[in-house]
C-alpha cells in the first residue's frame, strides 16, 4: 500500500439501476425473491456500496497485486429504488488500522437518501489470498476421499 493511502480520501460513484439489480434476481431460485418488488434489492446496494471504496482505494493500492475485500458491512437501506433511477454514493476513508480500513458510506437516489453507514475493508495479496483458497479445496477434496 502507497503512504498516499489516508484517512480523508473521498469518492463518488454513479449507477444507473438496471433491472437485473432489483429484489427478483438476487436470488431467482426463490420463488419468495421472484415474487417481491422490482426495487433496487439490499444485497446488490451492498455490493455497490463496496465497489465505491474499492474505486476510492485502488489507486493507493498496489493493484492488482494488493487487493481489498470486505469484512464488515454496518448500513441502512432507507428508501426504495426503482430500475432506471441512478444512484449515487459517497464514500470516505476515516481510518487506516494497518491493513484495517473503515469507511463512511452514503447512497442517494436523486430524491431519497436511501442508505447509511460504516463498511470495512482489509488490504490482501492477491497471490497470498489465492494460495490459501486452493488450500481450503484441497483440504475439503481430501476429506470427501477420506
């Protein structure tokens, strides 16, 4: 991680809500899921809400051998957002604890605040990351040959 890497850094990030973004295709197995409303789902706002800080520290990161992948998530879901709609959100960097990062994370609608919150992050190698996930499947493959 660069020295540029601070409390204090800001971003803003913009989507338009698509349909494939709402309650229905979070999970279309579930016949409950398929029959809720067209709104932008929870799970998909969480998502966009950590591509923001992901976008608001990549560039001082060494990317893409460092990484940084989510590990807590504190957030409201306020108001609902229909497909078509943009959304933004504005994230910030309040604390760097080593490779602990936590942001403060907002996301408006255009009429709504529609959610708020803290979500944190922590730095990893990429390589290191993987190696460990191919030890995991190997330790599971063995003990199904067992």
């Amino acid at each position: 991680m660069k020295d540029s890497l601070q409390p204090g850094l800001i971003y803003r990030h913009q989507f338009v809500i698509p349909l494939s973004k709402t309650v229905p295709s979070l999970y279309p197995e579930s016949e409950e899921f398929i029959q809720m409303p067209e709104v932008f789902a929870t799970g998909f706002l969480v998502g966009f809400l950590e591509w923001a800080c992901i976008l608001c520290i990549n560039p001082h990161l060494d990317w893409p051998e460092e990484q940084s992948v989510g590990t807590h998530i504190d957030i409201s879901h306020e108001a609902a957002t229909p497909p078509g709609f943009e959304v933004m959100a504005d994230v910030e960097l309040i604390e760097v604890d080593g490779k602990r990062l936590v942001f403060s994370v907002e996301a408006h609608d255009g009429i709504d605040l529609i959610s708020k919150g803290r979500h944190e992050r922590f730095i990893i190698s990429k390589n290191k990351f993987d190696q460990r996930l191919h030890e995991k499947h190997q330790s599971r493959d063995n003990d199904v040959l067992i």
